[in-house]
C-alpha cells in the first residue's frame, strides 16, 4: 500500500494510517465503528463497497489468502509477539521506521518468497 512502517511498542504501524483512513472515510469505500473487546475500547473499520479484485493479480489473491489462512485466527496480542519475533522488527530501534529491504531478511516462519532451483 505504499506505507511507511515504524516499530512501536505493540509492532510494526503505518505512519501513514491517519491518512490513508481518513482519505477511505471520505471517499466513502469504509466506515469507523466503534465497539469493545471485553472492557477495552476498540474501532473497526468497515467497507462500504466490495473491493476490485481484478486489480490483483493470481499470485497477490494467493498470498493474500495463504495470509489470512496462517494468521486470521490469531487475536491482537498473538500478532504483537508474532510481529516481535520477525527480523525486520528486531533490527529497528523503538520508534525508528522499519527499513524497507528489510522485509528481504526473513527467517523461515516469516518468508512467504519460493526460490527457484538455481538447476532448474
């Protein structure tokens, strides 16, 4: 998404996120909806409009669900300490932005890149 990320305290944030959300609130593709996770506050995000697909391509869509397929059940707290444990996360000081070519240098529970035999 063209998002700059920064390591805070419960992991990787967009700095951008204000933004980019309320630039979808005005466009009217989502809506902020407040709720509650037992007795803490909670806002979640709800679209307005079903997305594009055909701007993805096979490969992304895969990702995408293998994504979702691997972490969707996980709650908040899990993501934070699953985040932590990542090599990007690791190798940026607190409230630093988290370099790019860092998301290069992954172990193997964080890498999603298949590597061709060189053979092949």
């Amino acid at each position: 998404m063209g998002a700059t990320y920064q390591k805070n305290h419960y992991g990787p944030t967009p700095v951008e996120f204000t933004k980019i959300i309320e630039q979808m609130i005005g466009n009217q593709e989502i809506e902020r909806v407040p709720s509650a996770f037992f007795q803490y506050p909670q806002t979640k995000y709800l679209p307005l409009r079903q997305p594009d697909l055909s701007l993805l391509t096979a490969n992304e869509i895969q990702l995408i669900d293998d994504v979702l397929n691997r972490l969707g059940e996980m709650n908040a707290k899990q993501i934070s300490d699953y985040s932590h444990h990542d090599v990007p996360w690791m190798t940026t000081e607190d409230g630093q932005i988290i370099p790019y070519e860092a998301a290069f240098y992954r172990t193997a529970p964080y890498s999603v890149r298949e590597y061709q035999d060189e053979t092949e």
